[in-house]
C-alpha cells in the first residue's frame, strides 16, 4: 500500500530514501479523521513514528502547497528526552522536509548553546530539543512560540520516567492554546494519559501496540552461564554472531569495566554513558553506524532512542529490571521491517527471575548454552570459505604476484599465511563451563518455609563478613551487597547472624557454588567473603571489650572494677520502695 499523501514534496522524499510502504503508525496518522486534530499515539519502538509525526504535521505547516512559508519564528516543535533521540529526529525531519525548503533546528544540552541561537534568530519551521535546553531557550528569549502551530512530545513516557514533567509543563503552557499537540508514547501510563487530558483537546486515541504479541521481527535467546563467567559468555557470543551489538548494562562501573575488558581482548567496542560528554557520545555512534566499532556497551539511560541502523544483535549482560526495560532495549534491533536477535545472558541463580521477566513481557525465548570455543573455529572456518578475497578477479598485477609466491612457496604455505591473516583481528575465545540446561534451574523453595525467612534451616551453605555490630552491620545494606557481589536474589539468602566483628549468613546449596565464585572477586574496596562454620543454636558472641561503644546505642562511661555507688535516681527508687519499712 503507498503513503495516502497528496504533496508532491514529501512523496518525492519519500520515494528517494525508499519508503514505498507504509507502517501501520505511519498508516494511521494519515487518516482523513486523523488530519488537524490533536493525537495521542502508542507505537512500538522502531515501527517509523519520526516518519509518522512528520507526515501528520504536514497538514497543519504546508498542505498541499510545493513549499513551507517563510517565517522567522518556528510553526513546529518537537520535544525529545534525550540528545541522541533529538538529533536523530531532526536528521529524520531534515531529508523529509527538504524537498519543501524546510529549516529544522536541533537544541539539545551538551551543544554549543550560542551556535543554536544564532540559528534560532536567523529563522526556522521545526525547532528539536530536549526540555532542559528548550526552556532555557524561551528563558533566555532566544526561542519564540507566538506562531506555533503544533507541539510533538516524542516518547513522552521516558521524558516522564527521566523527571521532566516540571519542564513540559513549563514549555508547553508557553505555546498558543491554538497549537495541535501530537503525544506519542511507547505506553499510556496513568500520568500519561493525565498529560493528555491537561494539554490535548479531543485527541484521537491511536493505539498500534498489540498487547499479547511480542515484537514479531526480534528473535529472544537466553543463555545460561556461570555467574562469573558471563562476560567469558557474552565474549563468545560476539564472536559467534559477529554482528554489530549493543550491550546493556545496569550501572555505568559495569560499562566501563567490560568496555576495558572487550578492548584489552581486541574487539572494537565504544561505551556510551551518562558521564560521557556529547562530542564523546557522537563519536562512539558515528563509530558504530560506520561499522569501525562492532559492539557498543551501554546504560538504559545513555541508549534512550538510538535508531542505529543494521543492529543485528542486542545483548541483556544485566538482567532488566522490569518489562518496560526489557521492550525498549530488545527494541534497538528488529526496526523498520529488519530483523533481530535479542540476547539474555543469564546465570543459574537468575534463571528463575528471567523466566518472570519474559512472562510478564509474552515473550517466548528459547534457552541455549553459550558457544564453545570449538563451536566458534568452526564458525570461523565457513566464514573463511566466504571470503571476499577469495571470489574477487584478480588483476594482472595480482595474478603476476601470486605466480611468483607458488615459485617459491607450496599451495598449503600460501593458504596457511591467508588464513592467519584473515583471522589475526579476531579476539580469542574465551573458555565457558558449560551447565546442563535442565540442572541450571534453581530448585524452588516451598511455600511452607521460604529460604530467606528461614532460621537454621540447614539448606544452606555458611559464609562470614568481617564486619559486624561495631560497623553497625543491618540487613538493610547487607541482602543489597551480598545479592549484588554475588550475582543472587534475596530469596536465595537465608539465615543471618550479625556479631560484635564478624556476620554470618546462609545461602541456598544450588546457588553457593556459584554466589561463592561471584563474590571471590574482591575489588580494592569490598570487604571479603570467607566459607565459614555455621553459629551455634545460642548464637555466641564475640565478648565486648570494656568500655566498648554498643552499635546503635549511646556511647557510656567505661565499668569500674568495682561498682561505684548508685546514681540519684536508683537512691530515689531505693527509697521509695523502703519508705514506711523502716
């Protein structure tokens, strides 16, 4: 089916980038009851919304006219939550509406703000930002709204999620009441929908999510490894696909760890990350897009909307924390019609949390053990035979230089030096145990005595800290550090024994093999992680010395070797209960 537009200048821009067939998002905004009115619009990551709002907003700035009109002030405004999102959008928005002289203006922080000024004052059709530096810009007077026609709030639930609601709310009551307001969303939150019903009036509720099916042109993988050696596990997984990658990660010490790790074993890896400045963002995308990086390390926060074109392969290295999490980041690949692979890197402890993770999202992933070494040289093997040396024509000089090498050389010599030197680049394979699949589900706890509010249970393995009531040691930051060194969950945490110096603590059997080689891993400043002897029933303690300040408790004057005379409210105690004995 072709786009239903009747402009000759988007049609034409259209027909050049090759979009021939629209998408149902791109489908539905352009619906005769769609036309001038306010939308509200779910839409799965990479279905073309960019695309979708340009056309939408094409009815209100230029109709059927050759050319947008000149104005010194902007007609349209889209709003984005991140940088990178901002600039792809106004790259979208730049070849759709050039064919219509259209002048579309990027503001987004980290950019020279001075540079975006000049080019705000000097006039434009389309201004793209992020709700920081917009509302600076109306702060500063450099941006004005009095001739807006139409407001788009791209992924209005991230910019919700990363706490910007104060800044819409301050952009969007300084636009004309007159404005078409287009609101596009991955979900209709409860705090969506009431952004919707503050700034639209009668929108028209387009929905092209399917709630039960799952993203059709992403394939779901889960790969169970030992915890400590997932990174041994996503390192042969890149090597198998050899495709080019996002990997995401939970925090940004994560990124910048496997980051060094892929680097120092010779893969070539960018990192993106909220401590990264925009000029160091930019490079590591232009790297990756232009294919001189193959694997892009990332946070959620930093990979918030990237359109990366031929992302054949997303990587979960950190399990998501949620299915929300877990769509927008398998959501990287699988965009506009291509197909996808998305990855879960999972250890055994884990296993039984992914399983929740992908039921909640409907997704059906099929488990597998990670390549082996073995598995990889044979990869590289066929990958060999497809060489495009190899089925190039030589040229005369070519042909000249190889009569002289089998002079001088044997065929077998001559394929053996090809083959080192089409392989030098590629990183090693790195050794992985490999877990039965069925075994590397942890056995479930019974409802009747749940691991983790048990006491003494002897289901467990016994473990000590060196920290202890003196450190004013607490469960509270306790279950966080032992789930986080040893790669485990709170369920699989038993009893707890806190000391004057030391705690003890128990985990599951099935999970302490594994917990133990997660928490052996000893940065510079993490306290160790010992096997230890369970405690005794009554529970000893570690004597306190004299004088010693109890955890918790104020700080009291040393004991005497003998005890001195009562204070004055045990003589007033005393005496009141012997008043009248006399």
């Amino acid at each position: 089916m072709a786009f239903p537009i009747d402009n000759p200048a988007l049609a034409e821009a259209l027909t050049e980038r090759g979009y021939s067939n629209p998408t149902s998002v791109q489908l539905a905004v352009l619906q005769p009851e769609a036309e001038g009115r306010d939308l509200l619009v779910s839409a799965q990551t990479g279905s073309g919304k960019t695309v979708a709002f340009g056309l939408a907003l094409a009815s209100t700035i230029l109709g059927a006219n050759p050319a947008l009109p000149a104005t010194r002030h902007p007609l349209v405004l889209v709003i984005a939550p991140t940088r990178e999102l901002a600039l792809q959008v106004h790259a979208e928005l730049t070849w759709l509406y050039e064919k219509a002289g259209g002048r579309i203006v990027s503001c987004v922080g980290g950019m020279d703000p001075r540079r975006e000024s000049r080019q705000l004052s000097a006039g434009c059709h389309i201004v793209v930002g992020t709700p920081g530096r917009l509302q600076d810009h109306i702060d500063r007077g450099n941006l004005n709204l009095s001739e807006l026609e139409a407001v788009v709030l791209d992924e209005a639930d991230e910019m919700l999620d990363l706490g910007f609601k104060d800044e819409l709310d301050f952009i969007l009551s300084a636009a004309p009441e007159s404005r078409r307001t287009l609101l596009f969303s991955a979900t209709i939150s409860r705090e969506i929908a009431s952004l919707a019903r503050t700034y639209q009036h009668n929108a028209l509720r387009i929905d092209t999510v399917s709630r039960t099916e799952p993203h059709a042109d992403i394939e779901y993988r889960a790969i169970v490894a030992p915890g400590h050696e997932i990174e041994a596990a996503l390192v042969n997984l890149l090597r198998a696909q050899e495709a080019r990658a996002i990997v995401f990660c939970a925090t940004r010490d994560n990124v910048r760890h496997l980051h060094a790790s892929l680097l120092a074993r010779g893969f070539n890896a960018v990192a993106l990350s909220g401590e990264l400045s925009q000029a160091e963002r930019n490079t590591a995308l232009n790297a990756l897009r232009e294919g001189r990086a193959q694997v892009c390390i990332a946070t959620d926060v930093a990979a918030r909307g990237l359109d990366l074109p031929d992302l054949g392969l997303v990587i979960h290295a950190d399990l998501p924390t949620n299915k929300a999490t877990l769509l927008h980041r398998s959501g990287r690949t699988g965009r506009a019609g291509r197909k996808g692979v998305c990855v879960l890197l999972v250890s055994p402890v884990k296993r039984r949390r992914a399983e929740m993770l992908l039921g909640s999202a409907n997704i059906e992933a099929t488990w597998h053990t990670p390549p082996t070494p073995e598995q990889i040289r044979a990869l590289d093997g066929e990958r060999l035979l497809e060489h495009p040396l190899l089925t190039q024509t030589p040229d005369p000089e070519q042909q000249s230089a190889a009569a002289g090498l089998l002079e001088r050389f044997s065929p077998e010599a001559i394929a053996a030096a090809f083959v080192r030197l089409a392989q030098a680049h590629l990183p090693e394979p790195a050794h992985v145990t490999i877990l039965p699949l069925e075994q590397s589900r942890p056995a479930r706890p019974s409802k009747s005595q749940p691991i983790g509010a048990v006491t003494g249970s002897g289901n467990g393995v016994w473990f000590r800290l060196p920290t202890g009531r003196q450190n004013n040691a607490d469960p509270k930051w306790l279950i966080p550090l032992l789930c986080k060194r040893g790669g485990i969950t709170k369920a699989e945490i038993g009893a707890i024994r806190i000391f004057d110096r030391e705690t003890k603590f128990e985990i599951l059997a099935s999970a302490a093999e594994s917990f133990y080689a997660a928490a052996a891993q000893v940065g510079p400043s993490d306290l160790p992680i010992e096997p230890a002897t369970p405690p005794s029933p009554s529970g000893p303690r570690t004597p306190r010395p004299q004088g010693q300040k109890p955890a918790g408790k104020p700080f009291n004057k040393p004991a005497r070797d003998n005890a001195g005379p009562p204070n004055e409210q045990q003589r007033r105690r005393k005496n009141k209960a012997t008043k009248g004995v006399r």
